[in-house]
C-alpha cells in the first residue's frame, strides 16, 4: 500500500500506530526523535509522514517544513497532546493535511491517514493527467503516421507492461527521451517518479555519488548524507540517458545495482534495496563500443533485454507536417501568443529538409519562427536560411539551372533528379507503391519500371 514515517516519542502509542498501520497493509518505519524522522526523510522517499508536534530534541513543524521541502506533495498528519487554536492554525499554514488531538480513537486516526493518502493519490493522478496533455506538445516524435514510429509506440507500449530493462537507440534529436517518458506513463509506475540522469553531463569524479548517493564524509564537500537517483526514482522509472558516456568503473557497480536490486552509498558500510525500473538512451553503436573495450559486455546485454531503435526524422517525412502543427501549438501556447498557422509553402518545404538535427532540430526552427513572426501566418519568412527548394540538391536541379562550361551529364543529372524524387514520393506514401505513382502522376506500371531501371527494385 504506503510507505509511512511515524515519528512520535511515546513508545506505546508508537507500537500500537505502527501495528494497526501495518495490519493495513502498510509499510511503516517507527522512529522516537526529531533527528531520526529527519534522517529517514532523507534517505529514503515516503508516502505520508506521521509526527508528534512535541519531541525531545525537534518540533514536528521542524519535520512538516522539511518534508515539504524535499517533497511539497507529501502529506504530512500533525498529532499532539498540547492542543491549541494557534499551534492548529501554525500548523496548517505551513502545509500540515491534517491536525489530531491526543488521546484519538484508532479509527478517527486510520479515517484521516485513509484521506491523507487518497489526496496523494488524486494529486499524483493530476500530474499524469497534465503530463499526457502536455507530451502532445513536446518534441519526440510521439506524432506517429509513418509505419517506423508506429511500430516504435507499439513496441513501447508493449515494453510499458512489463518491468525489464529497455535501450532506446537512435540519433541525437530523435526523441529517445520522449519515448522513454511514455514508456514510464503507459506503464505501473506512472504515478512514481521518472527520474533522468545524463551520464555524459556529470563529471566522472561524481557520477556514482549521484546514482548510488553518499554518506557524511564520504569525500570533500560531503558534509551531509545524501540520497542517490536509485533511491529518489523509488517505485518508478530511472533513465540513464546517454548511457554510453558512462565511465567504465562505474558501469560495474552499475550492473550490480540493476542486476540485485541493491545500491551502496559512496563511503557507506550497507546495501539498500532499490526498486527501480531501467531505461537507458544512447547515440552511440554500443555494439561496436563493446568490441572496441569503451562498454562492459555483460551491462550491454543486461540494459538491452528490449531494443528500441528510433529511426531519423528524414526517414519518417510522413510524420513531418502533423509533428510540425503539433509544434506549432505547443509553441504558441508557451509564447503566450494566439494559435498559429503555416503558409502553405512552408509545410512542403519542411517536409523536404533533410533535418540532420532530427525532431530537435525542427522543434527550433519552429520555436524560432513563432518568435519571429509577427501575424497569425507563419510564412518562409520566418525560417531564415531554409533552403526552399523541393528538397534535391541545389536549385540548378530545378529549373535555376546553368550550363557548366565544360558541360553536364544530362542524363546523370536527370536519373538523380527522377531517383531523388521516387525516393520522396515513397517515404510520403510510407512505401505504398500505388500512392507513391499517384503523386508523381504516373502509372503504377511505368512507376515500377522506374524503380526496376534505377535500381530501386520493381516488386
């Protein structure tokens, strides 16, 4: 059910709360002291946290402010012997769910813990809620026309049931994060937290105080105890972004934690049980990295029980315009400026843009055009340095052309042109032969011909 902190200094109410909690299914840590409730906090993540007002060394507002710090969502019940009109409202006003005055029943205690944590639960199912709406508007690659991505998402959506470890691979900019996000929202752990950590971000001195976390003293500049990702992804998702950048020494303790289900605290003397489910992103051929010696085998095969491999925004131009207006909205919506919409012109040509920077790349151009346009139509005008050609190279390929003074290789540059344009026509129609010919406005007998003459196969 929930993990709950009890903080209360007389032993026998403690034991008897404790009890009754855990006969409710709950997971309940008791502790007697300000400064033990305030140890646990950081260490490990709760649902609800339970404090006596009046404690030996802390006040339990001293426990309801930090809670609030490390977590504003975390519901915090206040109970006391020393009741007051002010210590309630004191109480309140700092954030407390609720207040109860010793001596209560057990049942008046389990009602308001029961609404504590339905609470919890409303507010974690808002957050995924705003989440799905708002991954409409994010870049990724999430818009799916063409066959790729669709295969992509249902693959995703497949790994999404199960708990085993899943690589997304692909090129910078095609939305590996996007798509390692919807895997965490479609799955159990949604309403858990997604915790991401770019490995080639964090300099290689820290890394493994930043996964695994760190006690007191550990090393310079450790002045406290400090939890890791493992532990603040609790119950959710860890991405491991660019995993490739990952330091090998740390890959094996990397491997460890994933494969026992254990984390050990830089400078710690003890192991903590993690549940955790792993994503990992790279750029890189962690294959060819494996044979190179830059990547541990065994953690190779171990991140890569499922193999999600994102292909470039130029093999999926179908996706282009929807991805495009998807965008488009987003944009304007955090600009704060009324919907926007494109010039015809300017769908074609993006749609012909090689895009070398991928979904990225286009999310820019479009933020980029928002900014500079200055009525409802965003035009060419607006994408400084776009080519606006069909998307062949060079404008002499379509009717700007000049005569070399040596001469051409007419029919070379025409087979390119007609190859160049084939290619196009079967990436829009996502490879359906019929609608390809269509755009082209030839027959699909003579299209097949083409493609058998060029190379391209006719069957």
């Amino acid at each position: 059910m929930a993990a709950i902190l009890l903080c209360d200094d007389e032993g026998n109410l403690r034991e008897i709360l404790s009890l009754s909690l855990e006969e409710e299914g709950h997971r309940v840590v008791a502790v007697a002291s300000g400064a033990a409730a305030m140890a646990q906090l950081e260490a490990s993540p709760w649902d609800l946290v339970v404090t006596d007002l009046k404690l030996p060394d802390l006040s339990g507002l001293d426990i309801l402010r930090r809670s609030r710090h490390l977590a504003p969502e975390r519901p915090v019940l206040l109970i006391t012997a020393f009741a007051s009109a002010q210590t309630a409202v004191t109480a309140m006003k700092e954030g407390a769910f609720d207040y109860l005055e010793k001596p209560f029943a057990l049942e008046d205690f389990h009602f308001v813990v029961a609404r504590a944590l339905e609470r919890l639960e409303l507010g974690r199912e808002n957050v995924r809620l705003r989440r799905q709406l708002d991954r409409r508007h994010e870049a990724g690659g999430l818009v799916a026309q063409s066959p790729a991505m669709r295969r992509i998402l249902e693959l995703g959506k497949r790994a999404s049931r199960t708990q085993a470890t899943v690589l997304i691979t692909g090129e910078s900019g095609t939305g590996k994060e996007v798509v390692a996000r919807y895997i965490h929202e479609e799955s159990s752990r949604a309403d858990r937290p997604f915790v991401a950590i770019n490995c080639g971000a964090i300099p290689e001195n820290l890394i493994e105080s930043e996964l695994f976390g760190h006690v007191k003293g550990a090393f310079s500049g450790a002045v406290s105890n400090r939890r890791g990702l493992f532990e603040e992804a609790e119950g959710g998702t860890l991405l491991l972004d660019e995993i490739g950048e990952m330091p090998l020494a740390t890959q094996v303790k990397l491997l460890r934690a994933i494969q026992e289900r254990v984390v050990r605290p830089v400078g710690g003397d003890g192991e903590r049980a993690v549940d955790v489910r792993i994503l990992a992103t790279t750029n890189r051929d962690l294959a060819r990295e494996v044979a190179q010696g830059g990547f541990r085998e065994d953690l190779y095969y171990r991140i890569k029980v499922i193999h999600l491999e994102l292909p470039p925004l130029r093999e999926r131009r179908e996706d282009i315009a929807l991805l495009a207006a998807t965008l488009l909205e987003g944009a304007s919506r955090r600009n704060g400026v009324p919907p926007r919409r494109f010039a015809p012109e300017v769908l074609e040509v993006l749609v012909n843009h090689p895009f070398p920077g991928n979904v990225r790349e286009l999310e820019n151009l479009i933020e980029g055009a928002v900014a500079l346009s200055p009525g409802e139509v965003v035009d060419l005008g607006a994408f400084p340095g776009l080519t606006s050609g069909p998307g062949v190279e060079g404008d002499e390929a379509w009717g700007g052309f000049t005569l070399p003074p040596g001469g051409v290789n007419l029919e070379g540059i025409l087979e390119k042109v007609e190859l160049k344009a084939i290619r196009q026509a079967l990436a829009r129609a996502g490879g359906n032969k019929t609608r390809a010919a269509q755009m082209l406005g030839m027959s699909f007998r003579a299209f097949r011909y083409r493609l058998a003459k060029l190379g391209e196969g006719g069957e």
